[in-house]
C-alpha cells in the first residue's frame, strides 16, 4: 500500500489576485487574497515543518508543490483556453490536477490545503478506511435560503453560492439537484474513487456550462446568478453526484473550520485556518 500526503503553496504574483474584484469582499472587508498572501508568507517554513512532522509520525511520504515549472506550464495552459478564469481558480483546479497525477503512482491519498494545521499524530489513513469512500468536509450547515441572500451577505466563494450554482448545473444536466457544498481544503481518497470520480471528463462541457450558467436568470433570481463563478467545489460536488462516487463526510475533529468562533476545541485533529489567524493556531499547538 503506497500512501502519501501532499500539499499545495502558490505564492500568486500579486498582480494576478483579483483584490478588486466586487464579488469576493462583502462591504468593509480587506482585500481577502492579499491578505492571505502575507500570511502564507510569513508562516511559510511553520506550515511546512508541521505537515512534514505529521507525515514523518504516520510513517508516509510528504511532497509540497509550489510556483514551479510544472505549475507555470499548467497555468500558461489553461490561460490560454480558459483567459476567463483567475489565478486563484487556476492554483484551485491544479491541486484536483495533482490528486489526479499522483493516484498514478500511490493507493491513498491525503491533501491538505497549506493553512491546514495538523494537531495530533494520528494516522488519517487508519482511521478513515478510504474503501468506503472520498472524504471530505460538508459545508452546507452554511448556506442561506434564497430569501435570506443579499448582496452584501455573499461572494462568489461563499458556501450559498457554491450550492445553488451546483443545483444548477445538476439541472442543466438533468440529474437531480440534491447537494452538500463540497470543501476540498481537506480530501482523503484512493485512486479507484479518484479514478470514478472523472473530474476532468467533459471539462470543456462542464465550463461552458458554468459560463451559460452566469447569465440565466430565469432558474435563479439575479441575487444568486450574479455571484456563480468557475469554483473547483461546486464541480467536484457535481461530478460527486453525476458519477455517482462513494463519500464520506469529515467530522469536525478530522477538518476543524476555524473561521470566526475565535477558539479551537482540545480534541480537533486537523484545523483549516480559514481566518488566518495563525497565532492562535501555533499557541494551540506548541500548548
């Protein structure tokens, strides 16, 4: 059994972030993505050391991959036919990509987005039997009715807009519109499931679909439609449903969502730093 561990840093020149673009910041928010970038780098050597002290106490392989030449090229590709699509979705489609090309060469697979921080040395690939299915994390605890939605309350990379946008694309498909929003900031799998999955079958198709899908307001009110976007969740929570793929759902001791609650819990496993707050996370884990 060949098993490894992997993560993804993509240090987005800050020319290519889309700091102003309206439908990532609600109203009085920083920049999210230079923000983000800052604190990347300044924890950079903290994030790589703890994923590498995990995979060394499970006894399993670890790669990082970064702003290389294989990325550059995959980036240049896909500009060219998708000029469309940011950077930040680019660097998002590449880490399905490299779950893609590594379940050539292992039976399992742990990805880890690199603000995720490891607080236990228990061995995911014993806990989680991946014959049972891909695991990842549900997020749909966080969507809002349609009535709820507002301008202000969402972006296009909000939980609600990842859900409708998926029920419409399984729509447009005519299979039935019944989701979870997907967060692949954490995704155990092996590659028979990996391989059932066929993310990237039909990707064309799939994107024209998300295109057309922008501008039809006569599935969802304006409200909703204005904020789809070309998200690597919603696809992959449609090719969930459209390949019918076996799924386990992370609890949230294995995928820890710290975004505004402001503490962590003593037995979280994993925590997806989704706020940045990298302090908080170190003077948890160094306790």
């Amino acid at each position: 059994m060949k098993r490894i561990v992997y993560s993804l840093y993509i240090d987005i020149p800050e020319e290519e972030l889309d700091i102003f673009d309206k439908n990532i910041l609600r109203k009085n928010q920083i920049h999210t993505n230079l923000h983000t970038k800052n604190q990347f780098k300044e924890n950079y050597f903290k994030l790589l050391a703890n994923k590498q002290w995990y995979s060394n106490k499970i006894n399993t392989e670890f790669k990082l991959f970064e702003y290389d030449d294989k990325y550059k090229e995959y980036q240049s590709h896909f500009k060219k036919k998708y000029p469309f699509i940011t950077s930040y979705n680019v660097v998002n489609f590449y880490k399905i990509h490299l779950l893609y090309e590594l379940s050539k060469f292992y039976d399992e697979i742990l990805y880890l987005d690199f603000d995720v921080v490891c607080l236990t040395n228990e061995n995911f690939f014993e806990t989680w039997n991946l014959n049972k299915g891909i695991c990842v994390f549900d997020n749909s605890s966080l969507v809002k009715t349609i009535e709820a939605v507002t301008d202000r309350s969402q972006t296009i990379r909000s939980p609600t807009s990842k859900y409708y946008n998926t029920q419409a694309m399984l729509i447009e498909k005519n299979l039935n519109p019944k989701n979870k929003v997907i967060n692949t900031g954490i995704i155990g799998a092996n590659k028979e499931h990996i391989k059932q999955l066929k993310y990237f079958d039909n990707f064309d198709e799939d994107i024209n679909i998300m295109t057309k899908l922008k501008s039809n307001y006569d599935m969802f009110p304006k409200k909703i439609v204005d904020f789809f976007g070309y998200d690597n969740e919603t696809l992959f929570s449609v090719k969930l449903n459209e390949n019918n793929v076996p799924i386990q759902w992370l609890d949230n001791k294995w995928h820890y969502f710290f975004d505004t609650q402001g503490f962590i819990p003593e037995e979280t496993k994993f925590v997806h730093t989704i706020n940045k707050k990298f302090d908080v996370v170190w003077r948890r884990y160094y306790a």
